[in-house]
C-alpha cells in the first residue's frame, strides 16, 4: 500500500519519475516542502492504522530529518512511528513487517528494541520468544 511516502530511488540515489511527493523536495533541496509533504501523506497513514504506512512514516520522517542533518529529536520523531507499526505488524501476525522494523530500527542504532523485535519474529515464526529459554544463547 502506497502512503505517498515509500522512497523509490535507485541505487544510485537517483530519484525516479515515480517518486513520491517527500523524495521529489528532498532531491529539489526543498525541506519545508518535503515536511509539508510527509504531513499530508502521513494524514492518510493516520486514517488505514497499517503497519506498512507507520514504517513507510518512519522511513520518509529519517530522510528528511537526515537531509536536514537534525538531531536525535527529529530521530526520536522516526522511532516513535517505528515503534507505532511494529505494534502494529506485531497484531497483524506480520513477520515480514516485524523483520523489516527490526532492520529499521537497527538502522536507528537502538539495538534493544531490534532485539525485542527479533523476539516478536521468533514468537511469530513459531519458535521461543526468548531464545536462551530453550538453552540457546543469542
């Protein structure tokens, strides 16, 4: 499901004709219109509550907060929504979403909260949430 936020630039940073309203301001050097952007993207996000529109926030809110070179509040900003769909893809059963937000928030540094995530996947996937329970050591 596409929010209006999922970045679609190619490996090599190019953004493409499809990009989406945050991508084509942040290639313009357009902060505050990337910002109006993810605003008016993320108000759909708000109405559908789906894991996959929180972390496409997350995603776009840590490019312009990247392009911005903001400090740990814009971050913290991405982590929240972060933290918003893996709640979310947690409820859902979604694995793959719970994988994807472990990475993302590897990505953020926050090694915790991707090792709660990754106990979220195993208890997901079938096996034990903790996995020293069972005598493995993570």
């Amino acid at each position: 499901m596409d929010h209006g936020l999922t970045s679609t630039s190619g490996r090599d940073g190019a953004v493409s004709s499809s990009a989406t309203p945050v991508d084509a301001a942040l290639a313009a050097g357009d902060l505050p219109r990337a910002l109006q952007a993810w605003q008016e993207a993320f108000g759909a996000t708000l109405r559908t509550r789906q894991w996959e529109g929180f972390a496409d926030a997350g995603d776009a809110y840590l490019r312009i907060a990247r392009a911005a070179g903001s400090p740990a509040d814009d971050i913290s900003r991405a982590r929240d929504l972060y933290l918003s769909a893996l709640f979310q893809a947690s409820g859902a059963g979604s694995l793959d979403g719970v994988l994807r937000l472990a990475s993302a928030f590897v990505d953020l540094g926050d090694d915790e909260v991707a090792t709660q995530s990754l106990q979220i996947a195993r208890r997901l996937a079938g096996g034990p949430a903790n996995p020293s329970a069972d005598g493995v050591v993570a």
